[in-house]
C-alpha cells in the first residue's frame, strides 16, 4: 500500500509540474501591451483612471453620435460594416475596445458592472459626448449597456441592442464548465492554457462559407498575443452577470428610453428566447428575431442589421 501511495503522489506532483510549467510557458509566450505595440493600432488612445483605452471614429464631425459597445471577446472591429453604413448615413460613431481586449489595457482587477460603467463614463467624458448619444449593445456590450443606460439615462437618445446577453445564456450556471471557470488557480490555469482553444472552437469563427464582406474586418487572434487577455476574460466571465440578469432591462425599462432589439434564431450564445424574456422585461421594446442570424448576425447579415440601426436612429421619437 505504501508503494501504491508514493507512486499515486509522485504522479500527481509530475501532472502538477507540468501544469505550472505550462501556464508559466504561456505567460512568457505574451507580449506586453507597451507603446511599441500601440504603434500598430488602427485607431487613438486617452487615458482614464483604470488604464488606456483605444477607439475609433467613424463618420461626420457633425453627425448625431452613436456609441456602439462589443462583447465578451471579440473587439472593436466586429462593428466595422456596421459603423461604416452608419457613417455613409450620416451619423458619428465611436467605437472602442473594451479594456482587457485588442488594443486597450489589461488592467488586473474585477471586471464587474461598475468597473464597465466607469470605463464608459470616463471615455464619453473625455471625448466630450455632452449631448445624449445613441448606444448600441452586442452580446455582453448589451447588458453593459443597458446598465449604462438604466444608470444614466439623460445621457442616452435610444438604445440598440444586438443579441445581448443577461438573460438565457447557453450553458447552466453552475455546470461543470461553470464550477472550472469559478474555481480560484483552476479557472485561471483552464483559461490562460486553453482559452485560445476554446474561443476559437466558437462556431461564430467559423467564416469559410462566408463572402468576404460578411465576415469579421479584423484578426481576433492578434489580441490574444498580448499579455492578460485571457485573464481579463475570465473576470469578466466571473464578475459580470451574463445570464438572468432580467432586473437590469426592467429598470431600464422603468427610465422610459426608446429600446430595439435584434435576436437569431440559430443563435447558439445568447438563446432565442432571451427575445421573450426581454419582452416582459421592457414592454415597449421594438424586438425582431432574424430566424437564420446566429450570435454574429450584427455583421454576418449586415445588409440586414445596418439598414435596422439606419432606421431606428434616423426615426425621430
């Protein structure tokens, strides 16, 4: 028994190694976010409290201004065709990365709805947006949208909001994906080594069928090159309520904003009948559900989406 015993441990201390050695050997393979690095970002920089931000503009000076918030992975660029036809329409569009995300810092800490609140404060108040703005969520984006929106309302025109997450989410909450993710060093190990894994198995990635003008106008793999992406997923996968969040959108509901919504139906992330349970949530909401959109149906099917958000931000209300 006591050979059977040191040998049980002396396995279990060689799986422990390796697993150091390999989460250590991805750390070391990142490249620090520096401004060497920023060089090559398409867009500008401005500093808040919790680090730099990067963002684009799109569009007319004079344009009324739409601010437009990515989700959980994928950075700005998943708005490209979108921002673009908004552009051509009239209207200015910003676009930025969410920190933790392609060209933005990687700040270590929790990424909880006040910490994306206060990102988006301190950016539409250093770009001096002192006039309501459109704001357009997608996917986790949504539900930190309409926490921005239910928060402050007076600086919001209208809400859009592309398959948001917040309400039925794929995966139960507390599956074993979940208990790994939440489970302190074994979440951090799963997410560092394999995440690159796991985020390009998404079936959203999965573009070859696709016409070039449909498919993501940027490499998502770029910016998991840099130092904390992977982490900074993570926490926000822990702290930001993404499933059954349903009080978020009723108090939005209570401030009185106009609200759109576009849901896929083969959308495999956000589930169709999140569109059912926004309907309760905000009563008065516009929601179409695009029976063949899946989860990037924003730009997948931009002849479709742009013209929506064209149409709902030239309405008047």
């Amino acid at each position: 028994m006591g050979i059977v015993i040191k040998s049980v441990t002396a396995i279990l201390i060689l799986l422990l190694g390796i697993a150091g050695l390999s989460y250590a050997a991805s750390i070391a393979s990142e490249k620090p976010l520096d401004d060497a690095a920023r060089a090559a970002a398409p867009g500008e920089f401005v500093a808040l409290s919790d680090g730099n931000i990067h963002y684009r503009w799109f569009g007319p000076e004079d344009g009324e201004t739409i601010v437009m918030v990515h989700g959980f992975s994928t950075p700005n660029f998943i708005f490209a065709q979108n921002a673009e036809a908004l552009a051509l329409a009239g209207f200015r569009v910003l676009t930025f990365d969410h920190f933790g995300r392609g060209w933005s810092d990687r700040p270590e800490t929790a990424y909880t709805p006040d910490f994306y609140d206060r990102a988006l404060v301190e950016l539409t108040d250093a770009l001096q947006l002192d006039r309501p703005f459109g704001l357009v969520g997608l996917s986790m984006g949504g539900v930190i949208s309409a926490e921005f929106a239910a928060r402050h309302p007076e600086r919001i025109s209208k809400l859009f909001l592309f398959v948001p997450a917040g309400l039925s989410l794929a995966g139960e909450a507390g599956s074993m994906n979940d208990r790994i993710s939440n489970t302190p060093v074994l979440g951090e190990f799963v997410w560092q080594v394999f995440g690159k894994r796991i985020l390009l198995g998404n079936s959203q990635y999965e573009e070859g069928s696709l016409p070039m003008e449909n498919r993501l106008a940027g490499d998502v793999i770029v910016q998991m090159g840099f130092k904390g992406y992977f982490l900074s997923l993570l926490s926000s996968y822990r702290n930001l309520p993404m499933r059954d969040a349903d009080q978020v959108f009723q108090r939005v509901s209570s401030t009185g904003l106009p609200v759109m919504a576009v849901f896929g139906g083969r959308d495999t992330t956000v589930l169709p009948k999140s569109a059912e349970r926004l309907a309760a949530a905000i009563p008065k909401a516009k929601i179409e559900l695009l029976t063949d959109g899946d989860h990037g149906l924003n730009y997948k099917m931009h002849m479709v989406t742009s013209p929506m958000l064209i149409e709902y931000f030239s309405e008047s209300q």
